[in-house]
C-alpha cells in the first residue's frame, strides 16, 4: 500500500508503506524497491453467488461468460487489478469483460484461465456445475477415496478442518512444478 503524495508533471507522487521509499507510481505498481503493491489494499472480497443464469439465448453466450469470470476471479480472491496484472491487461479491460461491455477474444479467454488456474471449458460452462458434480470429481481423486472411510471415526473439529482444507483445494488446486 502506499501513500500519495502530490502529483508533479501527471505523474504520481506515491511512498511506500513498506519500505517507505518516495518515488513515481510504476506501470506494474509495485515497489521498485521491496517490490510490494503501491496499490490500496483491498478488503477480502464477499463472494456472492450469481443468480442463477438465464438461458443462453443466440449471440448472448457472453453474458454467461461475464458472470463465469467474475465468479471465479472472486473465488481465487482476486480483485480485479490483481487480475489485470496476472493477464498483462489494464483493469478496465477486465471491468468492462465483468460488466458485459466488452467480449474477450479467444486469447484473452485463454490469458483469463490462465491468471485464474481453471481451464477455458470451465470459463465456458461457468458457474453452471451443480454439486454433485463437483462432489464426484472430488471423490475421483485418489487420496480423498482413500480417506473418506475414516471421516467418520473424526471428530467434528478434525472433520472442519479437513473439509475446510478439501474446499480451498478445489476451489484453487495447487499445480506442480
């Protein structure tokens, strides 16, 4: 986070919180120094489901794709700048994707699953995936069929966290290296 402190010739003024170094806001806004974000902090986003999407109707498809792509940005806990970085995009451009003001092109859907760590056929499909669906993907994983016999033999805190756990893996699975 940093601090603004007067404009000179357009350009920004901005300190540091961090390291408290004086310099320019940058293009990537990030310290050239500790290389923290210049940007505000954002509070934890409140993740509200969508409602339920309305048929896709002939040469609104992107209206589905808009509410895909903002309901996974907020369930890997982007802001929309943080995703605009991860893209190489101006925020804008992803505020106006969100905000059905623009349809992003193959490439740009392709950046976008990318920065957000789920493949283009879930930014296609969306939101559109019922529980049960995601409950038997879980369940075709190897480790979590072998563990699920003794779920029952926890007790209810040791059940919380290991479920508490399951979810933020499913919601941005770890990729290996």
């Amino acid at each position: 986070m940093a601090t603004t402190l007067a404009p000179v010739d357009s350009r920004e003024v901005v300190r540091c919180d961090h390291c408290h170094l004086v310099q320019f806001r940058t293009n990537n806004h990030l310290c050239r120094k500790c290389r923290a974000s210049l940007d505000e902090e954002t509070p934890e986003p409140i993740l509200v489901e969508p409602p339920a999407p309305e048929p896709v109707r002939e040469g609104h498809s992107h209206l589905h794709i808009a509410s895909a792509i903002r309901l996974f940005r907020q369930k890997s806990g982007f802001s929309q700048r943080q995703l605009a970085l991860r893209m190489a995009v101006p925020r804008t451009y992803v505020s106006k994707i969100e905000n059905e003001k623009a349809v992003p092109t193959l490439s740009s859907l392709q950046r976008l699953a990318t920065a957000l760590e789920v493949t283009m056929a879930d930014l296609l499909k969306g939101s559109g995936r019922t529980l049960d669906d995601e409950i038997a993907d879980l369940m075709q994983d190897d480790f979590l069929a072998q563990v699920m016999p003794y779920v029952k033999q926890l007790d209810a805190m040791q059940r919380s966290t290991l479920l508490s756990q399951v979810r933020d893996l499913s919601i941005r699975p770890r990729r290996s290296v």
